[in-house]
C-alpha cells in the first residue's frame, strides 16, 4: 500500500482536505481538496452575511454587537468576522467585534453590556451551550434579537432563537470520515490520530464524535487523541510524536485549519 498523510481541515461549516504522498488517487484529493478549501471560505462568508442580515431585519437598528470568543485564535474567523462587518456596512449597520478570548465569562458579560449599551442586536458564536444558553435568556429578557453561529446552544434555548446559522460539528467531524473512508475504501486498514481543540469546547467535542462516528464499520482506526488547543505550534509538535511512536499512522484529523497546517 502506498504509504500517504492525510491533513482533514474543517474550516467555518464546510469539510477540507489535504493530501501529501505519491500516487494518483492522492493526486486527485489534493484537486479535489483546493476545490474543497476555495468553497468553504465562500461559505464561511455566506454564513456570516446571512447572519448578520437576518438580525438586522429582527433588529431593525443600526447597531450589531459580534461577540466571538475564536477571533484572537485567527484562521477562519478571521474572514468570518470581515464579512459579517462588511454585510452591515452594506446595510447601513455598524458591526461592532467584541473578542471573548476563548472566555465564557467574558462573553456574557459582553453581551450584557452589549444589551445596557442599547446596541439593536446581538451575533454571537458560543464558546459553550452553556454560556449560549445565558446569553439566549438575557437577550430575550431584553428583547433584543440574538443570532448565533457554529457552536450550538442547548435543545431548550434553541426554539427561543431569533436566528441559528450553520451546521452541527458532529455533522462536520462525521462527513469528514466518511468522506475520507470513501475516497480510500480499496486500501488496507488506515492508522487514524485526532489533533483536538480545547477540550471543554462544545465544537471540539462535537467534532471529535462526529469523526469517531463516522469512520464506524470503516477501514479506519483511531489510534490517538490529543489536544492542541486549536494552536498551530503545538499542533506540529504533537503531529511529530505521533510520527515518532507510531509511524504507521496515515490520517490525521485536525479541528480546524491552523491545527492541521501545524499538523
């Protein structure tokens, strides 16, 4: 069997790949994977546009608070952030950024300061369903419109939003798995490790069961699994372990973009 590493990025709601390695199949995936890359940051600024329009048409203001607890780790957040600022000027809005800094405290804090500051809307991507959850509440207490993206909030607070944009990281991990078992199903067995997010994070833990979900009855083993905290310089040091203490893996699954290029 060809011996190959696979790079599997999830960048905002959409699946990339890619590939490293010799042979034509992988050839193939790594066409398939600038495809994949060049439409998931079209959607990623979809998803932020349609956001932003559709608080502003609930709120109907000109202030949006983004309150997003990813931004200061970069990758895809940040052109996510862009489009949302762009679409409201477009409308004649100011989208106002308010990094949480991977704190849930802090985001709710934002967003009650957000609601006694009188801004006529808030888009927020959870840090947790749990911090999402509080935020749901204070804003409908406020009745003021609230939008949320990417992390889900819990089942109860979810029919109480004005707007949910996005897929499920589940959803994600579980196409990324079977979009991989698909493209290498005549292979041999294939030794799988997963670079993780912050543990505790809600999309991390979703995309880590979607994965393990979707690679179920397939060719693919996971081996491993370890943190990196969506950092890309210790992605690469945990991707060289792996190479060290097991040699035989071939498929690496990274949480986000910067992970699987440190990776």
């Amino acid at each position: 069997m060809k011996k190959y590493l696979i790079l599997l990025l999830v960048i905002a709601f959409a699946v990339s790949i890619v590939v490293t390695g010799i042979g034509c199949k992988v050839e193939a995936v790594v066409e398939e994977a600038v495809e994949a890359v060049e439409e998931a940051a079209e959607e990623v600024m979809e998803e932020a546009e349609e956001a932003v329009e559709e608080v502003m048409e609930e709120a109907g203001g000109e202030r949006i608070a983004l309150i997003n607890p990813f931004y200061s780790l970069g990758s895809y957040q940040i052109p996510f952030v862009d489009s949302a600022i762009a679409t409201g000027k477009a409308m004649g809005a100011e989208v106002i950024l308010f990094d949480a800094e991977m704190n849930g405290e802090k985001q709710f804090d934002q967003a009650k300061q957000a609601i006694a500051d009188g801004f006529d809307g808030i888009f927020i991507v959870p840090l947790d369903p749990a911090t999402g959850a509080k935020i749901v509440q204070i804003c409908q207490d406020a009745g003021v419109p609230l939008a949320t993206s990417t992390t889900d909030v819990d089942e109860a607070s979810r029919d109480l939003l004005d707007v949910r944009v996005g897929i499920s990281g589940q959803t994600q991990g579980e196409a990324i798995a079977k979009y991989v078992a698909d493209v290498f199903k005549d292979d041999g067995p294939l030794k799988a490790v997963i670079i993780t997010g912050t543990p505790d994070v809600e999309v991390s833990q979703a995309r880590t069961a979607g994965f393990k979900i979707g690679v179920e009855g397939t060719n693919i083993e996971i081996v491993a699994e370890q943190s990196a905290d969506f950092d890309k310089a210790k992605a690469l040091a945990i991707m060289e372990n792996f190479l060290v203490t097991m040699p035989e893996v071939t498929i690496v699954f990274g949480h986000d973009d910067q992970m699987a290029a440190g990776a």
